[in-house]
C-alpha cells in the first residue's frame, strides 16, 4: 500500500475582518498559495494531477468553484483541474483527507489540498442570508427535517453553550482558554514558530504605499478584565465574543504525494498522514464532534493522546 507524504506547505498570514487582506479577492488568496507552494517545493506545475480545496461560503466572489478560481488566478496551466469541499468548519481538513485518499489509492501521485475564505468579502453566512433576501428557504426548513429536529435552528452558538452545560465548563475556564488563547499565539510567533509556514506578501498599508504582510491578525495582550465584562452572547449563558474565534481571511495549501510522486518529481517529505477519521454527531450539539472523532482516530493508528507531542 502507498504511503501519503506532505511535502511542502504554505499559509498566509491570517487577516482579521476589514484587516491586510480585506481588499483581494478570494481567487487571488488561493492563486497566491498555490504559486508560493509550488516555488518552495520546486515542484513542476504539470506534475498536479488536482487541486482540492476547502471553501464554507461558496457564495458571490467564493463560487463556481474556487478552487478552479484559484488554479486560473495562478501559474498552474489550466489542463490542473481543481475541486471545493464544503465540510463546513472542516473544509480544508477534509481536503487534505481527500487528497491523502487519492494518493493511497495510486489513481493519483500529487495532489493540492487546502482552503480559502475571505470572511471580510464573504461576511458569515451569507449563504443564508443572501438567499433569504432573494425569498429561498432555509437549510433547515424541509419537512423531515424539521420532524426530526422540531424548533431546532442548529446554532453553534446554542450548541456551545449546551456542550459547555453537558462537560460542566465553567465561565472562569473559559475566560483563562480565551487568555491562554493570545498569549500561545503571541509567544510562538515571537518564537517563530510560524515563520516556515507563512509566505510573506505585500499589501497595500491604506496610505499609498506597501507593507509586508507576515504575521497573523487578532493577536493581542490579552485584557481579562475585558474579557470577562463583555455580555454573554445569549442571555445567562457561558460564552461571549472574546471566547470565540475571530472572523478571518487566509488561504493555504499542502503539496501531498505517493512514493510514486516523490521518486518521480523530486520532492521531499516532511511527514507522512498516519491515519484520517470523519464523523457524523448530534448536530444539536455542534461542537461535540471532534471527541467522537478523536477517539476513532487514535483506534485506528493504535495511537493514544499521549503519544501526541502536538495537537490543536
């Protein structure tokens, strides 16, 4: 059997909303990628056999295939075809599982995976929102559904809170995640542990000139006071804006291969995929996922979360 190899990486540097990034457009984001990957690994163009990319609101700017978007925003020649996974939250990891799956199978030896969002562009869920307005139901309107989940509107918020109800976390636990949150950040990318992974670009600094753009957006010193006196984003509940993930643009991208591919174009593995896993949960509780998925995982390598030296 095949083994799966990442052989090189490249990422933006996160932009937060209205931030560095704000201004380009999704399909120059992932063109971007794909030119920085293929110049760090000296991968030859012709040698992709696909690019998969992760995209949650393929709306606007980010559909008819951004991935596609992206390859013709590129160097790539346009024979490369290109695909977008919606897996919500998940899209580029399962771009990455797809990928991997190709290059295990033999049908494919190298394969892009990664993701793009613009969320200044693109706000969140617009996909909902934009259809309401043009008089579209929503997702969750369909007769079975509704039967099956009656009154439920399948929000991750109320899904956090239930998942923090379920668990017994606590405000204060939360609020020293929220802390510990900006303060990792900050000390590993004055550590540099980011600097291998992040292609620097230049971006316009809003007064006519450039500047380079290769530090993640949104870090801060992290105020607890702060933290702690913003109102709960439902009334009586655990969480609020400081504890959640911040609206962001980026893209990224992995150059995975087989043994094939490696001996065939040169490359050189930095890791090798061990084992993948996906599930389906109670998408009541939205965020519960990652438990039921980890544990399957950790099966199927034999593994244990304490052989891990590093996981997020």
């Amino acid at each position: 059997m095949e083994n799966a190899y990442i052989c090189g990486t490249a990422r933006l540097a996160t932009g937060r909303r209205g931030g560095r990034l704000s201004d380009l457009h999704p399909a120059d984001l992932g063109g971007i990628v794909l030119d920085a990957l293929l110049e760090r690994t000296g991968c030859s163009s012709e040698a992709i056999d696909d690019v998969i990319f992760g995209c949650v609101s393929q709306i606007g700017p980010q559909t008819f295939n951004v991935a596609r978007t992206s390859i013709l925003s590129s160097r790539l020649p346009d024979t490369v075809p290109g695909v977008s996974i919606d897996r919500q939250c998940g899209s580029s990891q399962q771009a990455a599982h797809f990928a991997a799956q190709a290059v295990l199978s033999g049908t494919q030896d190298v394969v892009i995976a990664g993701g793009v969002e613009s969320m200044s562009m693109v706000p969140i869920l617009s996909a909902m929102t934009v259809a309401t307005a043009a008089g579209m139901s929503s997702p969750f309107a369909g007769e079975r559904l509704a039967a099956r989940y009656p009154g439920e509107d399948f929000s991750q918020f109320v899904g956090a809170e239930r998942v923090g109800a379920k668990y017994g976390v606590t405000r204060e636990e939360l609020v020293d995640f929220a802390v510990a949150s900006h303060e990792r950040a900050i000390a590993a990318t004055e550590a540099g542990s980011f600097k291998d992974e992040i292609w620097p670009l230049d971006v316009a600094d809003g007064s006519g000139g450039t500047v380079t753009h290769e530090t993640d957006e949104g870090m801060r010193p992290p105020n607890r006071a702060k933290i702690e006196s913003l109102p709960s984003l439902v009334e009586g509940g655990l969480l609020n804006a400081a504890m959640a993930s911040q609206v962001s643009d980026g893209a990224s991208a992995l150059l995975i291969a087989n043994e094939r591919g490696v001996e065939r174009h040169g490359l050189q593995p930095i890791a090798r995929i061990e084992a993948m896993a996906v599930v389906g949960s109670d998408p009541t509780m939205v965020l519960e996922g990652p438990i039921p998925a980890t544990r399957r995982v950790l099966e199927t390598s034999g593994l244990s979360i304490g052989d891990m030296a590093l996981y997020e």
